[in-house]
C-alpha cells in the first residue's frame, strides 16, 4: 500500500524514532496514550495532578509511565525529586514526543479537511455544565436571530474541552472564566469575547414551607450534607474559593461528589444535601420551587465570566466559512463584546 506524501512524513518521523530505540535492543512498541501522559506529566509535574486531568487512577497513570519507561529503556522521571523532574534521557524524549503527536494530529486534521462535508457543521467544545444548561437555549435565539445553523457538540470536562481547541478538534470554545482560574490559552493565537456572566451560588430542596432544606451559613456546631465536585474540576475550585473567602468558617461535609454539575442537581433535588451551581442549570427548578437559594441573596457565590473561544483567522489550522459567518454575526448583533 502507498501512503499519501503527507502521511509518509509522519510514519518517517515515527519509524525514524523506534528504529533509534530498536537499535539499543529496546521493544519498539509504544501507545501514543503514554506518551500523551508523558507530556501531561512533564507539563504538572505532578503524578496525582496529570492522572486527574488524564481521567485515570493515579496507580493506573503510573503503570502507563513505567510502561514508557520499559519502552525506552531508561528511567524518564526522577522520582527522588519533589515536584517531578525529568531526567536528561526523559527531557529528550519529551521534545521527540511532541514533535511526534503534533505531527499525527496534524496529519490527522489535514485528513479531515478533505471533507467537503461537513464544512457546513460548527464544531463546539463545552464544559459539561454548559453543554446542559447554557448551550441549548443560547443555540434556539441564536437560530433565530441568526438563521439555520448545523452544530456539533462535543461535551467535555474544561481541561479536554479546551484541549479540543489548542488540538484543533473544534471550531469553537464556551466556558466559563473566572481570575482565579483562567484558561491557558495564548492570547496571540487565541481571540475571545465575552457572552455574559453567571451566578454560581448555593441552591438546595426546598421544604413543604418554601424555606431550603439545608442552608448557609447553618448554625453553630451544625454539619451541613455538601454535595462536591471532584477533585481538578474548574466549578470545584470556585467553589473552593467561595468558601475560603467566607467571612465565617462553613461546616460542609462532603458526602457525594462528581465532576459534573447536573449530577449535583440531581441529588439536591432529591434532598441529599446543598449544592454549589450556576444560575442558568437551575432556572426551571427554581420556577416551579424543586430548589432555592440556600444562602441569603449576594452571601456565599461569585460571578463568572462566559466566554467564547477560537483561533485566531490568520493561525487557524482550520477554517470553516460557517464558523467565521457565525463569529462575525455575533460581533455585528452586539451578542459578544
């Protein structure tokens, strides 16, 4: 079989790399996931922090190391050194490895802009909480101020969903941002504007009186059931910050936890225990009264910024007369600024 020319680069780059490590009389089998995580490692420096962010147990992320590890023959990480540290063997792999994954994903998005189909299709990247609450409500005005549109939505933890844009795997990013916790994206390639702001505050059942089944910031010495994000996830650490920047201590007790804010609601409206959400996925069960705020109005939440992402025009690895029509309509209809 013949590849094209431009596949024939990547496999040389990659055939180049294991015949340099067959030659040592290592094997030359090699998942690109480790190196995935290899790359995530060198950037956290952080084995609990890249496991999170990679979505697999630490132990489960350490073995994928060690495999690498066993790959190449030679020790990558200095695990005598706190935060983590490369070794001189693991700093040159990590420049190969790189070079190496930028190549196939744009191999990869090269083959996909041979579909003429499809370039009608808008591709967004969106935080799970978006992708529940905002984003389909913001897509029907859009459609009908707009006109006729064709999406894509890829719904995702905040880390993969801008992932998906630094790759370029979408045409477009919503989420949220606050100081706190800013995207890492460069501003030099990256253009953004805003969409609005939203509320994340407290919200809990509501009893037979109206009144919140648990609230803040409860009585003294009373534990309140607290319904948590998981570790690493971006409304988690807002919340975090709610609470350390109370102006009184707040006995929350954990006692469930997720990464995705629709499962909090789900088991606030059961009345498992008080949640931390933002205003647009609760705006239907606060109508009919399933769920109220559960501190007083302005107390205990923060504002966030909503924003839109993309590549800037004169870097983009992929540009789609829809999604440039789209951003531009935005623009003129005064919906960003």
């Amino acid at each position: 079989m013949t590849w094209p020319p431009s596949i024939q680069g990547v496999l040389g780059v990659w055939e180049a790399r294991r015949w340099g490590f067959a030659r040592a009389g290592y094997t030359a089998r090699v998942e690109t996931k480790w190196l995935e995580d290899f790359v995530s490692l060198a950037e956290t420096r952080s084995f609990s922090r890249s496991a999170q962010l990679r979505h697999v147990t630490q132990p489960a992320f350490s073995r994928r190391i060690q495999a690498l590890e066993a790959w190449a023959g030679v020790d990558l990480v200095d695990r005598s050194s706190y935060p983590t540290r490369l070794t001189a063997a693991g700093e040159t792999l990590l420049d190969q490895a790189i070079e190496i994954l930028g190549s196939l994903q744009a191999t990869r998005n090269m083959l996909r802009s041979h579909q003429a189909a499809g370039q009608d299709m808008i591709e967004f990247a969106v935080p799970h909480s978006l992708a529940f609450s905002f984003f389909p409500h913001w897509l029907m005005e859009l459609r009908q101020r707009f006109g006729a549109i064709k999406t894509r939505l890829n719904a995702l933890n905040v880390h993969d969903a801008m992932m998906q844009l630094s790759e370029g795997n979408c045409d477009l990013l919503l989420a949220y941002h606050h100081p706190s916790q800013p995207l890492q994206l460069d501003p030099e390639r990256y253009e953004m504007a805003s969409l609005g702001t939203e509320t994340l505050a407290a919200y809990a059942k509501a009893d037979a009186n109206g009144h919140p089944l648990f609230h803040l910031p409860g009585h003294p010495g009373q534990k309140i059931p607290f319904l948590s994000y998981a570790a690493g996830a971006y409304l988690g650490r807002l919340v975090e910050l709610i609470v350390k920047d109370a102006p009184l201590a707040l006995n929350l007790d954990a006692i469930y936890e997720t990464d995705m804010a629709e499962g909090l609601k789900a088991m606030a409206l059961e009345g498992h225990g008080l949640a931390f959400l933002p205003a647009s996925s609760v705006k239907k069960e606060l109508k009919a009264r399933r769920l109220v705020q559960a501190a007083p109005s302005g107390a205990f939440e923060l504002s966030m910024d909503l924003r839109i992402y993309r590549e800037r025009p004169e870097v983009a690895r992929r540009s789609k007369p829809a999604a440039q029509s789209l951003w531009d309509f935005l623009f003129q209809a005064g919906l960003m600024r």
